[in-house]
C-alpha cells in the first residue's frame, strides 16, 4: 500500500506544496525570489541564463564556486543570505520533495492551504536545483517526479505538525 500522512498527527513529514511555498517566501508575496524580482550568482546556487531577463548574474552557467571538479555539485547551507523566516537554500541548490500528488489545476480553486489530489503518479518538486536553469528557480515554478526517483539536484526538507496540524519548517 502507497504511504498515507496524518496531517493532525505530532510529526515530521515532508511539506505540502502549499507549506513549502509559504516557507519559501520568507513571509514575502508578489516576487518571484524572496529577495526580489532578479537572480544572481549571489544570491542562490544555480545554471545562470542570459535567456531570462531577470537572470542578471556576472557569470553564467553553473555557480562558479561550486562548478570545479567534474560535475557541479550542491552549496553548504548557509552558503547565501537566509529569507524572511531564517530559512536557507530555498532557491536553488537542491530541488525539494513535497507530499502532494502533482495536479494540474493547483491553487487554481482559491482554496486556503490546498492539498494536492489524492493520488497520482508524480510527486510536486519545488525550489530548483544547482543544475537546471533560471526560470526552474522561481517560486512558481512546479516539477515533478514519480517516487523514488533520484537525482544529484533533488532533495528533502521535512515539516514537523504541530498539535493542531500547523507546520513550520
């Protein structure tokens, strides 16, 4: 049997796409970074492009510190400025599970903290990765995978509910 969440349970879990973005946004809106509307290389650990406007970074491709053996590879936490709520690395660097089934009509019912479907195929991934371009950074940006899938650019970071069920990451 595929795995089930209590969300009302004391817990760690993986976020839903809803709490991952919330906890994105460092408690910002209307941005597509927590920082504001551009990316740079010093801001966040990802493949730079000139294909994007707001991509205003000196340096293009791969993150210069962390591009020098033979394959790029993910930033020490910490590495870039942490957003509004302390979080770090929640753009770029690794892309993050999220618990909920991918949908293709999300957020688009005006629910408040939507859950994604009850079933699927695909998990939602957020947040980009150190190797995928500027336009998989924004925090609108939505992938997907099947589970277990691995990859060298994805990654976790679990929510912990609360007594009533609220999370913070």
């Amino acid at each position: 049997t595929a795995p089930t969440c209590n969300w009302s349970t004391n817990g760690y879990r993986l976020p839903s796409e809803a709490e991952w973005e919330k906890a994105a946004r460092g408690g910002g809106s209307g941005q597509r970074f927590s920082w504001g509307d551009t990316i740079t290389h010093s801001q966040a650990n990802y493949n730079s492009s000139a294909s994007f406007s707001y991509d205003v970074s000196p340096t293009r491709s791969y993150h210069p510190t962390y591009a020098t053996g033979a394959m790029p590879y993910t930033s020490p936490v910490g590495s870039f400025t942490a957003n509004g709520y302390g979080l770090y690395d929640m753009t770029g660097n690794v892309e993050e599970w999220c618990w909920d089934w991918y949908g293709a009509t999300y957020y688009q019912d005006g629910a408040a903290d939507p859950r994604g479907p009850d079933t699927g195929n695909n998990r939602v991934m957020r947040g980009g990765s150190w190797g995928i371009p500027t336009n998989y950074q924004r925090f609108s940006h939505r992938t997907t995978n099947p589970p277990g899938t691995a990859s060298s650019g994805a990654g976790l970071r679990p929510a912990r509910s609360i007594n009533s069920g609220s999370a913070t990451t």
